[in-house]
C-alpha cells in the first residue's frame, strides 16, 4: 500500500499456505487500498515450484485486477511473481 508519493504506508497479508492458487473476491484485495486510503498497491504472490512465469490465471487476474483498480482512480503499480531465485514483473513483461 503506498500513498501519493509512493512512500510505503503498509502491506496486507490476503493468503497464505500450500495452496496451489489462491482464491478469493477482487473486494478483499481492494479493501486494505480503501482501509489505508492508498493512493495505490503492488501485488505480490510466490510461485513455490521455483518458476516465476505466470500462469494464464496470474494473468488473467492482473488484467481484471488493472480494470477494476483504474475503475475506482487506483493505480496498481505492479504485480510480483516471487521465487527463492527471482521476482517477475507483470508490468516489465507488458501486463499492466
């Protein structure tokens, strides 16, 4: 979460566990940007196989999630796909 100098103003833990992907509603991500009055947010999630490409979901996600985020004048600067060895950029690959 980061205010309108992109200064980080906190972080919001949305999933965690062994899960093969995470589900939940696009509400519960936005609501910590609402909650902390963000002027905007990175997402970011890990790929526990060590493979930091995104799978059709991750992308499929990001573009709903860039939609809804410009929707509501919220700018969502990156999505992270973190490894043990590396991050991948949704942003730098072209996604958002």
């Amino acid at each position: 979460l980061l205010d309108g100098d992109g200064s980080v103003l906190g972080h919001t833990l949305l999933a965690n566990g062994q899960q093969a992907h995470a589900r939940g509603r696009y509400r519960d991500l936005i609501r910590p940007v609402f909650e902390a009055r963000a002027a905007s947010f990175i997402l970011a999630h890990n790929h526990p196989s060590g493979s930091p490409s995104p799978s059709h979901a991750d992308i499929v996600a990001t573009k709903q999630i860039l939609r809804i985020s410009r929707a509501l004048e919220i700018d969502f600067v990156d999505h992270f796909i973190v490894t043990q060895r590396s991050v991948f950029s949704m942003k730098r690959a072209g996604f958002l």
